[in-house]
C-alpha cells in the first residue's frame, strides 16, 4: 500500500515530505524525521503549535 502525505500546516514553508508518495512498508521501517522547529508568522506562534499529517491511500 502506498500513502500520500499531505500536512495541514501553520509553517510559512512546506516540509520536505509533504505532497510525496511512500508505502507503508517504509514508513514502519524508517518513519519521518519531523521537525521540531516552526517556521510561522509571529502572530500565529503559540506554545501548541503542532503539525497534523494526513495519510491518504492511493489507489
């Protein structure tokens, strides 16, 4: 099975996986290295700024 990542994000950029394909098989090998830093506009920063990925199956 192969999934899509797309982020719902606060960052000013897009991370380095973002709108890639995996499968499954290595994301339970490798995972993906998330960065712990935002890059945001000021006035949306806050103590819970946080990052949600959406795995979607392709087809």
């Amino acid at each position: 099975m192969e999934v899509w990542i797309k982020a719902n994000r606060i960052d000013t950029q897009p991370l380095s996986f973002e709108g890639k394909v995996f499968s499954g098989v290595y994301l339970m090998a490798n995972g993906l290295e998330i960065p712990n830093n935002h890059i945001v506009d000021r006035k949306m920063r806050n103590d819970y700024s946080g990052r949600v990925l959406y795995l979607e199956k392709m087809e």
